[in-house]
C-alpha cells in the first residue's frame, strides 16, 4: 500500500475543494465534508448569520463544541463505569471473605 497522498473533491457550500487525503481515508473524508456541508447550510438557512466565513466559523464552533460535549461524556462515563466496578470488586472481595470465613 502507498503512503502518497491522494487529490479527493469534496463539495461545500457550492464550492469545490482539492483536499489531499492520507490512504485509506477517502470515505471518512467524505463523510466528513458531507457533514460540514450540512452544518453550513443549516446556519446559511437560518438567516442569522451572513457571509460564508462567517457561517465556516460558525460551523467549525459548533463541530468543536459537539465534539468536546461527547468527550466530556465519554470521560464521565468512564469515570461511573470505574467507580461502578470499584464497588463491584469491593462487593466481591466481601462475599469473597465472608465465605472463607464459613470455611473455618
């Protein structure tokens, strides 16, 4: 497998763009121009805001946002999954050594 990068077209906004693409990234490329390209014209469709730069700054501050939100998830998730298996290993070692205790 070549590691040359590769031209990939995407459209965004009524536009064109020439992106170099790593081997193997094509799909993910496009996928996510195709999402940029909707989050753009969302902000275009709502009127609010006037200029593509400005809806491309938008669009990158929402991405960014949606993207620290699921991080920010992601590490309290993993954060109750290790308190939750704490306790859980805590319980077992109890029932653990109360059993040993009927042993004897």
């Amino acid at each position: 497998m070549s590691n040359e990068l590769e031209t990939v077209r995407v459209h965004i906004l009524d536009k064109d763009y020439q992106v170099a693409c790593p081997p193997g990234q094509r799909e993910s490329l496009l996928e996510s121009a195709n999402y940029l390209d909707q989050q753009m014209r969302a902000i275009r469709q709502s009127g609010k805001v006037i200029g593509v730069e400005r809806i491309a700054v938008m669009a990158a501050l929402n991405i960014s946002h949606e993207l620290l939100q699921q991080g920010h998830t992601t590490e309290k998730n993993t954060h109750d999954l290790g308190e939750r298996l704490r306790k859980l290993s805590t319980r077992l070692d109890d029932t653990i050594s109360s059993f040993r205790q009927m042993e004897m």
